[in-house]
C-alpha cells in the first residue's frame, strides 16, 4: 500500500505530465517554458526537476506509453498469417487512425514533435527510433502489397504519400470534440474510401511505369 507522501508524488507527477501535454499542444514544444508548465501544474518549477530533468524528458514520457502501444497493435495485424497484404495493409491504416484519433489530444507530441526524417535507419532519440520503427512498419505492408523491391526509390516515395494521407485525416480532428465512437461511425466508409483509391492509384502508377 502506497504512503501519503507517495500519493502525493504520484498525482504531483500526473499533473505536471498532463499540464505539459496542454501546453505542448496549444503553444508548440519550444515555446513552453518549465516555468509555465509548474504554473498550470500548481506546483513550484523546481519540483518538476525532481521527476523530470528537461522538456525532452517530459516529451519521452508523454509519447513512448502510445507509441509503443500503437506499434503492438499494428505489429499483431501484420503477423496474422490469414490475412492478404491487402487486408494487412488496410487493417493497420484504419487502427492507426483509430488510435490516433483515441489519442488525438496529444497525437502531435508523440507523432510530430521534434520529429527526425522517417528514411534514416537509427536515431540517438529513443522517440524518434520508436517513429521511425513505425514508419518502417507501413513500409513493410505497403511493399508487401506492391510487391516492389526494397531499393525501389517508389517504395520509400510511396509511403510518404500514403503517411500524409493518414496524418491529414487524423489532422483535420484533432482538436473536435467530437467522440471517437462518433466520427468513426459517420466517417469510417469515407477513410476507407480514401484508402482505396489510393492504393488503386500505387498500383495503376506502377502498371505505367513498367
């Protein structure tokens, strides 16, 4: 059983993670100042430097828990040996909409927040690994599903415009108030729709290439 003091550090701890999730969201990472994250979390800034030692520290903690969940879930779609690269490839597009938009007010602080280029294979950030790890991950399924070799310059290509296309979906509701349960109910043939073409589009484009 956890002591007084020990509830006290954890809900302390809670609320400077969900003041400095506000204040990355609203008025971007490098403007916020730990100062003004203590404010919002009703707590002096010297406090937070007992649980976090910067903003980088800050930004790890709120973006590894969804970034390695959402990498669990897309991972699983792709190890299922019953589905079709297709099917694969649509199932972990519409889950990673999902998640996202579950997680939409904080899904520019662990997706785009001092963000790396995606087409390096490693990072000294452990945030921008895990990215770079799901990036990777669409590029798999895409590939799977073109059936195209992995030093195909359209390979790496392709995928970028198929993560722009998810990203600006997922974009447009970030700050609705909106539930989940509600846009997916009204918008999920749409997001398919979207996918479909696309993809037709990947495969028309490669015909006229050959």
């Amino acid at each position: 059983m956890l002591t007084k003091q020990e509830l006290r550090s954890q809900a302390t701890k809670k609320e400077i993670l969900t003041a400095s999730a506000q204040l990355f969201a609203t008025k971007g990472f490098d403007s916020v100042t730990m100062r003004e994250i203590a404010k919002v979390a009703g707590c002096s800034h010297t406090t937070i430097y007992i649980y976090f030692k910067d903003k980088e520290a800050l930004l790890h903690q709120l973006s590894m828990p969804p970034l390695e969940a959402i990498q669990t879930q897309m991972e699983h779609i792709s190890l299922q040996i019953d589905l079709s690269p297709e099917d694969k490839l649509k199932r972990i597009s519409l889950e990673f909409i999902r998640f996202c938009l579950l997680h939409r007010n904080i899904y520019s602080i662990f997706m785009t927040v001092k963000a790396s280029r995606v087409d390096v294979e490693v990072s000294d950030n452990e945030v921008n690994t895990m990215r770079i790890a799901l990036f990777n991950l669409l590029e798999q399924s895409l590939q799977q599903y073109l059936v195209i070799e992995d030093d195909d310059e359209r390979l790496i290509m392709y995928t970028r415009i198929y993560f722009y296309t998810l990203h600006g979906i997922i974009s447009l509701y970030t700050g609705s108030e909106e539930s989940l349960e509600s846009i997916v109910d009204r918008l999920l043939p749409t997001f398919e729709e979207a996918i479909e073409v696309l993809l037709i589009g990947f495969k028309e484009k490669l015909k006229g290439d050959v």
